[in-house]
C-alpha cells in the first residue's frame, strides 16, 4: 500500500492568502522562485527514491517548461493544478473550463502522455462549484482531489465522504480522492499536509496521518507547496495577521519534516495510491451539496 505523495507547483505570491495585496496581473513583477524550491524537492524525493505527483500551474509551466521536463523525466506524475490560481467559486463556468483545458493542454504538450489528475486552487471545489466537476469530466480528466471534507474560512465539504469515491457526472465518473482527515473524539482533524504540517508538532502530523490510515491499512494523500520549505521568500505587506501567521510559520521547519515524513510512511504517485483502492461507491454531484 502506498499513501500518495503530492506537491502543488505555485510560488509564494500566488497563494489565495494574498490575492487582495497581489495581483495576477502584478505576479511578473515579484521575484519566481519556484524553479529552485521545486528543484529542492526533486533533489529530496530523489534521495530518497520516492515518487509523487505534481499538481503544476499552467502559467508556471509556461514560463518553466524545462522543470516540466524534470518533474517527468524523474519518473514523478504530472497533474494539472489549473492555470491562474483563481478560486473555482470566483470564475464563471465558462472561464473555468477554457482555464482549465488551457492548462491540460500546455502540460500535455510538454510531457507527451494524457494529464488525467486535477487539483483546484485552494481546493475551491464546494458546494459553491459542483459544476466544475462536469467540466472535468468533460474534459478527460479522470480523478481528481479538490474536495476537503472539513470547515474552513476558504474551502471545504465537512459532509463530504473522507475516503475516495466515484461521483456521477453527466460525462461520466470522475474518481475523487478527497484531503486526508483523521478522526479524533469524534471530529474531523485535517491531517493531509501545507499549513498543518507547519503547525502541528511533527508528532502530531504523524499521529493524525497514521490514525487516518487506520495503521496504514486505507492510502491517504498529503500535500505541500514549494514555497513552504523556502524561509527566505520575500514578506508580502498589507495582509491579515492571521493570513501571515498561516503562511510563514514554520518555513524553515517544513524540509526537515519532509525528510522524516517520507522515511515514517511509504509514498508514490495518485494513480499508484488509487490503483490499490476498489472504489465502488457512487454519488452524484447533486448529492454533494
């Protein structure tokens, strides 16, 4: 059994956290740092012999095709994380499907094989956007994992199924693999990785991400982002205290935990994680709401 190991390729300054002080139209002005944290993380899972999946950015695949390049001649899955980093809520249906079949196309046309993965920004897939699954589906996507069954200022499905299921579109099923969650006095802990891992105690991040596996017997996903093993990122001004706390702490903590994390548990890709998963419930996307 192996737990999916997943990285989402975005820099510091597109996170949502800080979407009023920077804009899209203002990302070429700040400095990319992507390449380089995301060369650190190859250089780590490669150490280590471990493969994972790579929800990449379309706007950074256009302007970084060779770390494309890398992340698939590692033998890494490559997954499309959409294009602009905009909240799926936020967009139009319209925009999101022409963004979204944008962003598949530019990482088909790098790495050469079907992009069948999606991730959303800020796993933005709600109650508030059930429609975008049908457009995935649509578009040839075959699994996806946006929905995080707990509550959340920015996302979440608290009464969404915590292990991976098939929902019925009109284009088809589209095997979702929901964010790792643990339960703990009965209430759902968000276990899957990014800030909490930050935050938590390492002790705590592996309690809960083993107590999710029920002793690593169910395959679960964690997640990071570049940007958090980078302490020297540049400090965006003007945002909230509690947005500042939430993406700096622990910058300089989070390699090191990594290397831990993937010597406590066994990773792979996605499509590995589910390939050891018989997934036979059904829900359709009215359900979901």
């Amino acid at each position: 059994m192996q737990h999916a190991l997943t990285v989402d390729v975005e820099d510091y300054f597109q996170v949502s956290a800080f979407a009023s002080q920077i804009k899209m139209q203002d990302w070429p002005n700040w400095p990319l740092r992507v390449e380089q944290t995301t060369h650190a993380l190859l250089e780590l899972f490669e150490r280590r012999n471990v493969s994972a999946t790579f929800f990449v950015l379309g706007w950074v695949a256009e302007r970084y095709p060779n770390l494309v390049h890398r992340i698939a001649e590692q033998g890494h899955e490559v997954a499309s994380h959409g294009y602009s980093h905009q909240l799926v809520y936020s967009q139009t249906p319209e925009v999101f499907k022409e963004e979204t079949h944008k962003s598949k196309q530019i990482l088909e046309d790098l790495v050469q094989v079907p992009v069948e993965g999606y991730r959303a920004a800020s796993y933005s897939i709600t109650a508030r956007s059930l429609w975008a699954l049908d457009i995935l589906a649509e578009l040839g996507f075959k699994w996806d994992s946006s929905i995080f069954p707990i509550h959340h200022d920015r996302y979440g499905m608290p009464k969404s199924p915590e292990q991976p299921y098939k929902i019925a579109t009109q284009f088809g099923d589209l095997l979702e693999f929901p964010l790792t969650t643990a339960k703990v006095m009965g209430m759902s802990i968000p276990a899957a990785g990014g800030g909490y891992f930050r935050q938590y105690p390492y002790f705590v991040s592996k309690y809960l991400f083993k107590k999710a596996s029920l002793n690593q017997t169910r395959p679960q996903i964690f997640y990071l982002h570049p940007w958090e093993i980078d302490h020297d990122q540049p400090r965006v001004q003007g945002a909230s205290l509690f947005s500042v706390f939430r993406h700096y702490t622990n910058l300089k903590r989070c390699l090191p935990r990594l290397e831990h994390l993937v010597e406590d548990f066994n990773f792979g890709t996605m499509s590995d994680s589910l390939s050891s998963i018989k997934c036979e419930r059904i829900i359709n996307v009215a359900d979901l709401a």
